[in-house]
C-alpha cells in the first residue's frame, strides 16, 4: 500500500510568480537526469497548486485538464474569452490548449490539476464525503486525496469498478463489507491516518480502503481507448 505524503512533496514556484505547485503524481516518472526541454514528457500528471495572485495560466498544448478548487471559496477561470466561476469541490473540464487566467476574487485558493495527453488517457475527478462505516476503494488507475477532515487507510478486497462516462467526474463505488466464515473472528486490519492532502495510490489488489469523515477527491486515470469505450 503506497501513501504519497503531501509534507513530502517540494513546491514549484511559478514563474510570474502567482503561485506553487506540488507534483503528486505523473507517468511516466521523473528522472533526475531529465533537462529542462523533457520536464513536460509526460503523458499524465496529477498536481495541487496554491494560487495566490490572479494571472495567466501555464497552456500545455495537446492536453486535457481538469480542474478542482479545494481549499478556498471561488476561483473566476477564464477560459478562451469566456469567464466561468469555480466553486469549492466542483472539477472544471477544459482544454489544454485554450489560453486560460484565473482571477481571485474572494481571496487566495488551492486547486487539485489532473492533466492528460490527448488520445492517451482521460482524467477524472471526484469528490465524496468520508464515511466512518462504509470504506471507500482505491483501485489501479486511481488516487485518494484527502482534501478535508480525517481520514485512515487499509489494506482491502474490493473489486474493479466499470469504466467511467466521457465527463469531468466518475462516480466511486462503495466497497462491499467483507464476511468472514460461521464462527471465525475476522482479524482487523491495520489502519493508517492519513493527514490532509495526502495521496493513496490505487491497487487492484489489496485494494486500500479509506473511512473517515470529511471529504476525499478520486481521481481516475484511464487509457484512453478504455475511457471511449462507453
């Protein structure tokens, strides 16, 4: 089971200086011995950003993003001319190529980024309130974020979920509650506490299992041609 500690994650300042950005994720990985003309091969990558002062917005032609104010009341994006207000915990579809700006009118914001390649994956997000009863999986192809509360993870044995529709959000399925045989004494498994904005990866074995109470974003990425499928 792997936990990608937000504490752990190092801070990229933006170049006009409007905010930072911490990479949790991206395939592939990043090599150290990458320059500065590859550090954008990648084909998917997952991010949080603190955005402090309105301005442009970095393009990344050929892309697809998804966006997700998390921390922060409304963020106004402006998206080829056309203004669109962003709520807390409502993910924005748009592209890539079109030139964007943000502008920062009730105060500064922190926002989740899931940006994929064209015609190689498609990303989704979507947020869910915790339960303290009823786990929530993580499969292969996903992450948990924890954007609020308290949150615990376990190894599991959830199933796979079905492929997602062609939006901007994927509905998340409920583990099924495990039964042990007549007259055994299922042993618990042992939780993890997760702090705010950390990240499980998703596994299809031993599926991790979040409870709490709060608020969790999962986000998907699938293949593409898996994703056009429905």
């Amino acid at each position: 089971m792997e936990i990608i500690r937000y504490a752990e994650l190092k801070a990229h300042p933006w170049r006009n200086g409007g905010g930072v950005t911490r990479e949790v994720a991206r395939h592939p990985r990043a090599s150290s011995a990458q320059t500065a003309a590859q550090e954008n091969a990648w084909d998917w990558r997952v991010s949080i950003a603190e955005v402090s002062k309105a301005g442009p917005f970095s393009a990344f032609a050929g892309m697809d993003r998804v966006l997700t104010v998390i921390d922060g009341e409304l963020l106004l994006l402006n998206v080829d001319g056309a203004e669109h207000p962003l709520e807390k915990y409502r993910p924005f579809r748009f592209s890539g190529d079109a030139a964007s700006a943000g502008a920062l009118p009730t105060g500064d914001i922190r926002d989740l980024n899931v940006i994929t390649r064209n015609g190689a994956f498609k990303g989704y997000t979507s947020i869910i309130e915790l339960s303290k009863k009823r786990a929530h999986p993580v499969f292969e192809g996903q992450f948990g974020i924890l954007l609020q509360g308290q949150g615990t993870v376990s190894p599991g044995t959830a199933g796979r979920p079905a492929p997602a529709a062609d939006t901007g959000t994927e509905p998340v399925p409920t583990a099924p509650i495990p039964t042990a045989p007549t007259g055994a004494v299922a042993a618990e498994p042992e939780r993890v506490e997760l702090n705010r904005y950390d990240a499980v990866v998703g596994a299809d074995t031993a599926t991790p299992e979040i409870l709490g109470r709060g608020f969790l974003a999962v986000v998907s990425i699938d293949p593409a041609a898996e994703a056009g499928s429905d």
